[in-house]
C-alpha cells in the first residue's frame, strides 16, 4: 500500500508474476510440460497504470500469449478491479538454460502449449461481433 491508501505499483508486477507463474508452472505441468520450470527469464516488462486500486479491492489478471518467436514470447496481461481495468502489461520472456547461463529456444512442446493461448480477450466496451471483420 502507498501513502494515498492504494496499491503500490511494484505490487502491480507481482501480481502479473504470479498469473504467469500459475500458466508457466502449474498449467504447463497439467499438460505434461515441465520444461519452463528449467529456466525462464524475464527481458523486459512494460506497465501502464490506468487507475489505481485500493487495498482490500479484489482484482482478476486476464492474460494471454501477444507474440511467439523462436526464442523468446511476450504475456500481456490486464489487471482489473471490478469491471475496470486497472493496468495493462506485458512481458517479455526468453527461455534460459540455466546450468549453461544462456538463452535458449522454444522447444516444440513449448510452442505447442503456448500457440492456444494467442487470443487476445474480448473488449467488453467493444460492441463488434469478434467473428465480423470488419
């Protein structure tokens, strides 16, 4: 909590670490993939701070895979509290072999469990039909 009684922005991360945390570990090892819990490393996080959230708000991490490359794929994630987003980020993260101290490419099995998790949520403030492209 900051001084104004809301939730300090260094929390914002933390909180968007635990959500990629929970895909990367734990749902990747009920899919029989144990290969993140190896190495993974975070490049860069970028963070917008839209409105802030009071402490003792509950909040809800809605997240999902922006880019895949051979090497490295983003998370974008928005944080809300109630029906508002609250923040919006993104990560950048490479797979790292850590006996080796280097970084590493995405295995097959990796891209395979992150490809289903490339759509972006609907915008509820969007009224367009998601299947209409116009």
């Amino acid at each position: 909590m900051d001084v104004y009684g809301h939730v300090n922005n260094a929390r914002f991360l933390t909180l968007y670490e635990e959500a990629r945390v929970a895909l990367m570990f734990v749902g990747a090892r009920e899919a029989g993939l144990t290969s993140f819990e190896e190495g993974i490393v975070i490049s860069r996080h970028e963070v917008d701070y839209l409105r802030p959230v009071d402490y003792g708000d509950s909040v809800r991490i809605e997240m999902w895979v922006e880019e895949i490359r051979p090497s490295r794929f983003v998370i974008a994630y928005e944080l809300y509290s109630g029906d508002a987003v609250a923040s919006r980020a993104r990560s950048v993260c490479v797979p790292f072999d850590l006996t080796a101290a280097r970084p590493r490419r995405l295995s097959t099995a990796e891209r395979a469990f992150l490809e289903p998790w490339t759509a972006a949520p609907a915008d509820p403030a969007d009224p367009r039909d998601p299947a209409d492209p116009r």
